[in-house]
C-alpha cells in the first residue's frame, strides 16, 4: 500500500489531498496545527501528525515520528498568504514578511533534509505546491507581492531539491494549483478543490510524462519559472 506524507493538511488543498489519497486505499499521514483538524483528518482515517512549520522543534520531531516509514509521495503544502494589500507601493511590515517568508519558504528548507530519507527508498515524489504568482517570467503586477515572492523563493527550493535529490532517484515537482476555491482562494475562484487535487495527483502519478525538476499547472502544462 502506498504512503502519502500531506503536510498543511487541515484544510483546503492539504485537506483534500490527504481525502482523495485515502479514498484512493493509501496510507496517509497529515499534519495539523489545532485539536480540531487533528480529529478531522482523523475521522477521515489518516495518521496525525502535529507539525507547526515555525517551529524547529516540531519539524525536528517529524523525523522520529516517521522514522523507518518509506513515503511514495511528500506534498509540502503549508503556507499562509500574507496582506492582500501587499504591493510596491504599500510593502509588508517586518511582522508580515517574518510570517510569510518563513512559513512559505524557511519551513520548505528546514524539512528538506527530514523528507529526503524519508523518499529515498521508494525513489518518491515531493511535491511543492507552489503558485503562478510566483513565476518571475509572468510577472506582470506587484499586487500581492510578499506572496508572489514568497512562491518564487519555493521555487527556488524545489529546483536547489531537484539538483541535489534526483540523481538518486527522488522527483521533485512544483505544482500551481490553480485559483482554488478554498478560504485562501475565495469563492469566486475559477477551479472547484476537486478537480485541482484530481488533476495534480494525477501530474504526480505520470513519472514519465511529468519528470522532475519541472514547474507545471494542476493540468500538467508547463509554466514557465
């Protein structure tokens, strides 16, 4: 039985994958902040994990808890999207870019080194789920700049991952999901939640057309970085 590792799993995208992966027959272990989401993807029937990315101590203690697992498939999902109103002309505060960057990006960096073992022996996929935002080609306005940026430097993660881990075997992807209609993406989002995490699963199934080192859309065209 194939085992997925959601981290961010509480809810929208995180919460989703980690329901299509069990629906699916695997064994899924996904990471919670609060008591409530702890029992939500309980219910569900994945194994819990309690992982706040910002703290050293509870990416430390994933290695232990997982240790000896050989995860198929790492979706590193976590990230929050900082003030709306960030822009050229209206910069983030120090508190709102110490929020953003090291729940977007520190955290992504910091559980490297823990993931990697952990998918070495399946020659697994880690999946970043990034954004279109954060494509530097694209760019063509600063409106939601700390966030665009903040994707950018995960972009930058997953392909330093991708130089470091593919010769041995682990493929790493970063993943746009779309405009979701989760509590970040709003409701008047153009992709409903489903059909985004039907789409990247699928993306992360096809080893053959989708391999490594690549940035592509939840429908698997390539974006440009």
């Amino acid at each position: 039985m194939p085992t997925a590792l959601i981290l961010g799993a509480s809810r929208g995208i995180g919460l989703e994958f980690a329901r299509q992966y069990l629906a699916a027959g695997w064994t899924v272990y996904g990471t919670h902040r609060g008591e409530d989401d702890r029992i939500r993807l309980r219910d569900l029937g994945a194994q819990t994990l309690r992982l706040d990315v910002q703290r050293t101590e509870d990416i430390a203690g994933i290695a232990w808890q997982l240790d000896g697992e050989r995860i198929d498939v790492a979706v590193v999902n976590a990230g929050v999207y900082g003030p709306r109103t960030s822009s050229i002309q209206q910069p983030p505060t120090d508190e709102q870019f110490d929020l953003v960057m090291r729940t977007n990006v520190l955290a992504a960096m910091r559980l490297l080194p823990i993931l990697a073992p952990l998918l070495a022996p399946a020659q697994g996929t880690l999946a970043f789920v990034s954004s279109r935002m954060g494509s530097i080609a694209e760019a063509g306005a600063s409106y939601g700049m700390l966030y665009r940026v903040s994707k950018a430097a995960v972009n930058m993660v997953a392909k330093l991952a991708h130089a470091d881990y593919g010769p041995v075997g682990i493929r790493v992807l970063a993943l746009h999901p779309g405009w979701v209609r989760t509590d970040m993406g709003g409701p008047n989002a153009d992709v409903a939640v489903e059909d985004s995490i039907a789409g990247m699963r699928a993306v992360i199934a096809d080893r053959a057309a989708h391999p490594g080192g690549q940035f592509l859309d939840w429908r698997g065209q390539a974006l440009a970085w």
